[in-house]
C-alpha cells in the first residue's frame, strides 16, 4: 500500500483562517458560486478545475469560474484514448471562453510499457488490468499534474449522488492523497436536474455524446451508451461491479488501500 504523500511546506502555506473554514464544515451551506468566490479570492491563480469534457458537471463549473474570473485555470487529462467528440469539445470551448486548456498526457514510458506487457485492450482481461491502465493514463497524469503546477487548490465537479463511493463527498476538504492541496467540490450537494438546468439556462457547450445516450463519456473502450432510466453509472466500465467503478483519481490512498 502506497502511503499518502504530503508535502508539509504546502501545508504551511495554506493560510490558518482557511483552515479554520474548512474545519468548521461552513461551506456546506453556501452555494456553488459563493464557494468558487471564496476559493478564487484565497486561491487565484494557485488553483485549477479538473475539467474531463465527458460530463455536464466540469464545463458547468467552467462557465462558472469564468464568469467570476476569466482568467481561471482548467486542465484535461488527455488518455490517448478520448473519443474525437471530447477532443472537439475541448477545441470549442477554447474558442468560446478565448481560454487557454492545460492538457495533460500520460508518460510516453508507462504507455508503452503497460501495452508491451498487457496489449492494447488490456483493460478488458481483469479489474486489476483496468486499473493499471488507470493509474498509467489518468492517476499518475493528474498526480503529476497536480504536484507540480504551483496549486494550492484544485476544483472538482464531483456529485454525492453520482455513485456509492462520493455519498460522503464534502465541499471543501484537504487532499492528503495530493501533497495536501484544497480540493474543493462546490457541486457536491447538486443532482443531476440541476446541473442541466444550468447547461440549459446558459448555453453551456457539452460533449455531442450525451444526446447520443452517454451519461459521461471517459476514454473510447470504456464508455458506452445506456438505455433510458439506468443506472447512468452502468455506461462506465460495465463489465465489472459497482463497488470497483473509480478510476482513481478522486480515492484517499490512505483510506482505500491501492487507492485505485
Ligand atoms: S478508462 Fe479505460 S482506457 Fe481510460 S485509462 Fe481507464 S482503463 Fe484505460
């Protein structure tokens, strides 16, 4: 089991009065917007939205962010194994929000090695091959990622409602699995509903899958489109079980084991 890496300078640096917000569980009753205020006076330009373009949830927060700063930051984690409807999102909303996206690769080595010794399709053998190809695609990126872009906070669009592994999800919290950044979650508490209530009342340009059946588009092989009225999760690495449909990218390493 890998241990938590926390980076204590870091820690110093995130000011006692911010602390003290967090700890005080004050956030749970502001709304989105006022916590993106709070974040970007506290954090701006040390803070950047984890945006994947496979959901309503990440570009909602984008238009929000822009709209209180234009020059808010957001990154993608380009797989390699996108489909080209997300690679046309991204393209989009660079034009229409005149925003520079940090696109984030996997590392040429772990890419080539996890095909040398698994193959190309690998993650469909085992949950154990799945997530090995989720560490090298997506776990290690956004590791690397967030270490090393002079952050002290990073915006997720995770929703308690969206999977059995978020129920706890809170708005504000220390993320001990990344060196000891702010992750913040301003949406945590909204439902579907309201998410695309606000894509409606905004025009917020959204991955063209979604009308095609896709819930949330991830890479290529491991998303498909669902029947109306399942479970949204079932278009998500369907072949395994409910209880091992993370990636990754959102588990305390300290508290899930392998974290993956
Ligand atoms: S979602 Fe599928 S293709 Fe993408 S990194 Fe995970 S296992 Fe690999």
């Amino acid at each position: 089991m890998a241990a938590p890496v926390v980076d204590l300078d870091r820690k110093k640096l995130i000011r006692s009065e911010v602390l003290q917000f967090i700890r005080s569980d004050a956030a749970e009753s502001l709304t989105a917007d006022e916590i993106l205020i709070w974040c970007i006076k506290n954090f701006s330009p040390r803070l950047s939205l984890a945006c994947s373009f496979g959901a309503p949830e990440g570009l909602v927060l984008l238009d929000m962010m822009h709209r209180i700063d234009p020059a808010s930051r957001v990154f993608v984690l380009d797989t390699g194994r996108l489909p080209q409807a997300t690679y046309d999102l991204i393209d989009r909303v660079r034009d229409r929000y005149d925003k520079s996206i940090e696109v984030v690769f996997p590392r040429a080595e772990d890419v080539e090695q996890l095909v040398r010794t698994g193959g190309l399709n690998l993650f469909y053998e085992s949950v154990d091959d799945r997530q090995r190809c989720c560490r090298a695609r997506k776990v290690e990126p956004l590791r690397r990622y967030l270490a090393g872009a002079d952050l002290g906070a990073w915006v997720t669009g995770l929703r308690r409602d969206q999977n059995v592994t978020r129920v706890d999800t809170p708005k504000v919290e220390i993320d001990t699995a990344n060196g000891g950044l702010v992750k913040v979650n301003p949406i945590a508490n909204w439902t579907s509903d309201r998410v695309h209530d606000y894509v409606a009342e905004h025009g917020v340009p959204i991955n063209r899958l979604h009308a095609e059946g896709y819930p949330s588009v991830g890479c290529a092989p491991c998303s498909r489109a669902v029947k109306p009225g399942d479970d949204p999760r079932s278009g998500r690495w369907w072949w395994e079980n409910v209880d091992t449909r993370e990636c990754g990218l959102h588990v305390d390493e300290e508290n899930e084991g392998s974290g993956i």
